[in-house]
C-alpha cells in the first residue's frame, strides 16, 4: 500500500515541525514547502531533514502552487504558513492579508485545479474572536478581529468555508487558540519570557520588559494542538473544531510561573514599557474545546504549568550546551 502523501506550507514553523514528526510516525511521505529566501531559518527542522523533501512553493504565487499539486498530488494539504506575529501585522498589514489571506484563497484555488481529491487544513487562531462577545468562544461564536492578523484569518477561514460549500471540497479548519513550546519563535511573549528567565539566570541580562501584563490567554503546547489538526483530516466530514485548554492565564501567571522554575524572584527583574502595548488590545480569550474533545476524542496532555516549566528549562538547557549557563 503506497504512503499517504501530505503537503505542510510553514514546514519550519512551530506547529509545521511537530506536525511533521507526527505524521512520519505515522507512516506518512512528508513534504515541506519553503520559499527560498536570503536566510533559512530550519532550526526546528533540522533533525528532519532526511525524512522530509523540501519543495519550493509561495503562498502569493499562484503558479508555483499549481506545480506543486500537480506534481505531489497530495492526499492533505495542512496550511500553516502566514505572517503570524500579531505586532507586524499593524507594520505590514498589506503583507499579511496578501499571504495570510490570500496565500490560503491560492492553495484553494490549486488544490480545485490540480489536486481534487486533497483534503485541506486551514490554520485558523483564536484572534479572530478578538474582542469576544462571548466566553467561554466555541466554533458559533461571532468574530471581531483586533488586528490585520486577525482580519486576514478571518478572510482565511471563510473561504476554506465556502470553498467547502462551493466545491464540495474536504476543507477544514482548526480556530486554534494560543500553542506555545520550546520551538516557538522568540519574538512571542512566552518565548520572550523563558528565553529571559534563562538569560537572567545566566547573568546574561537583567531586566525583561513586557507590555500589558494583565492579558489573559487560553495557552497550550503546541505537540497536542498538531494532533488535533490530524484528527480533524481523518473525519468523515469535514467540520471545525475549537481547539484550546478550556483554561486561560494572564501574562503575569506566566511570568510567575517562568521565574519560579529557574528560583528567581520576578519583582526585580521585570518592567512594563508602553512599546509593547497593542494599538488594540485583545483582552481575554478563553476556549470551549468540548465539540473536540467529543467528536474527535481529542485532549491535552500537557497542562499549563508543565509547559511553562518545558519552555524555562530547554532554554536553560541551550544556554549551557552554548557553554554559558552551569547549574
């Protein structure tokens, strides 16, 4: 029986790493698209790279998409590529809606023309809610996007939707709230975090400086949320699914939490400064996860206080391998 065929856009992402190792585990042929840029940054994927191919494709560029599907002829298409760093949305909004937005309406449009048969995952994000009109949010809960992030998402998601509906494509899409992990990027606040706490323990800097402490999020790691995305390619139909802890944390908790592991008191290292401040500021966001839990069998395995205490700790631990930090 031949492999099972799957096309990961933001292979070398958070989330497109552990969704690769997942689906090798499983026997999949993975392919991974990355667009060939000045500096490749495949540092999550590295210990991949003889089990993965590399193929060469652009969200905005239609016919490279086209070449690929043509050419893989993949049975799961997962997009997880896009500008995803909500503070750079208001930098380059035209840049995020063309390949956050519109990079999704393109893979659509390839998977129609070259690939009918694929199945397809949208990347949807819990920002879409915004500025929520209900708590806890499940999948009926209206949208009020806070950022160009979270317009282009939403642009995204519906037309995954009508793409569905239309074409009677087997196009889904995952409203994931936030999925932290060692592998996340360092611009994130969690990231920032544990890679100052570690930093500071190391005597290699002093202060952290963060903005609105007081935001609440709905966190996970991102090792669970991957196996929520293949659960959802493995229905029937295809429907979507909130995917979140049902649980959600301030800044500051993860603060606390992040100091506590390394033994460090937070008062004395941490600061606010307004530059870090949102131009809208999305306040609380907190999942109802229950339709997946029910109809896909799906949970957490890792609660919030573990996965605080994994990010501290790799970071500590790259700080020593680098020779800089002995505990």
């Amino acid at each position: 029986m031949a492999k099972r065929k799957a096309l990961i856009t933001g292979v070398s992402g958070q989330d497109g790493s552990y969704l690769s190792e997942l689906l090798l585990e499983k026997g999949y042929k993975v392919y991974g698209m990355v667009r060939r840029t000045s500096s490749s940054d495949w540092w999550r994927i590295s210990h991949l790279m003889n089990d993965i191919e590399l193929v060469s494709g652009d969200l905005t560029d239609q016919s490279s998409l086209n070449r690929l599907m043509a050419q893989i002829q993949p049975d799961e298409v997962y997009n997880l590529a896009a500008q995803s760093f909500v503070a750079i949305s208001w930098e380059q909004p035209v840049y995020t809606a063309n390949v956050t937005a519109v990079g999704a309406l393109h893979l659509l449009e390839a998977i129609r023309e070259s690939a009918p048969r694929a199945r397809f995952y949208q990347a949807s994000s819990s920002e879409m809610f915004g500025k929520a009109q209900q708590f806890p949010q499940n999948e009926n809960t209206p949208f009020h996007p806070r950022s160009p992030y979270g317009v282009a998402k939403v642009y995204a998601h519906y037309i995954t939707m009508n793409y569905r509906e239309s074409y009677n494509m087997y196009a889904c899409s995952g409203i994931l709230f936030n999925h932290e992990s060692p592998r996340r990027g360092p611009e994130f606040v969690t990231r920032k975090i544990s890679s100052s706490v570690a930093r500071i323990k190391a005597g290699l800097q002093d202060k952290l400086a963060l903005g609105n402490r007081e935001v609440r999020r709905d966190w996970g790691f991102a090792g669970d949320y991957v196996r929520a995305m293949w659960l959802m390619m493995q229905q029937d139909k295809p429907s979507d699914y909130v995917i979140g802890s049902g649980e959600n944390y301030s800044v500051q908790d993860f603060v606390s939490e992040a100091f506590a592991v390394a033994g460090l008191p937070w008062e004395k290292h941490v600061t606010v400064d307004q530059a870090f401040f949102r131009p809208a500021e999305v306040e609380v966001l907190l999942s109802d996860p229950s339709r997946a839990q029910h109809e896909l069998g799906w949970s957490l395995e890792v609660d919030f206080q573990q996965l605080v205490r994994m990010m501290v700790r790799a970071d500590i631990e790259r700080l020593k391998q680098k020779g800089t930090l002995s505990l």
